[in-house]
C-alpha cells in the first residue's frame, strides 16, 4: 500500500493530493508473476499556504516487512487529519492501472 500528498499538477492545475494506492501481485496460471495491478483513490484540494508548506512525502507498506499495519495506519493518519478534518475535496479519482 502506497500513502503520498503533495502539490501536483496532474489534472491541469496545481492542486493538494492525498492518494492511496493499494498494488496487487497477478500470478499466471503456473503461478508466476505476471504483473502488478494498482488501484489508486486520490482526493484533491484546492492550494493553500497550510497544505503547500508540507511539501510531498510518500510510505510504502510491505505486508511481508517486519511494520505493524495498525500503527502504519496510525502514523499515515497522524500526518494530514488535523489539516483535512474540515476541508473537503474538490475533486476525486478512483482507477486500476495494470504495470
């Protein structure tokens, strides 16, 4: 699982982006990796000096890594709730990407 916001232009205009991103592993039928499939959610927030000033961060979560998804979950939350807790998005994107 994949947790990043930052100031990105990717819908034409500079915005405020939180996207989760969850990536699958598709074995073939002999059970080898074939590829990756990642579903992506992202909510986007008009600019504002608050949101800007932190910049980008992104953390990854490897369900095979010795991290407690609990307190992963915890942490991700604990960077953005305050700040979020009473805007709302102006836009959201929910799609699949195959790699």
């Amino acid at each position: 699982m994949l947790f990043q916001y930052g100031t990105y232009a990717f819908s034409g205009r500079p915005m405020f982006t939180v996207a989760l991103t969850r990536q699958f592993d598709i074995g073939s039928d002999d059970g080898e990796h074939d590829h990756h499939m990642q579903v992506h959610c992202e909510f986007r927030y008009e600019p504002a000096p608050d949101l800007d000033a932190l910049e980008s961060f992104g953390s990854w979560y490897f369900h095979d890594a010795d991290e407690d998804l609990d307190e992963w979950f915890a942490a991700m939350a604990n960077r953005l709730g305050p700040l979020l807790l009473d805007r709302t998005p102006c836009e959201t994107d929910l799609y699949e990407e195959t790699l």
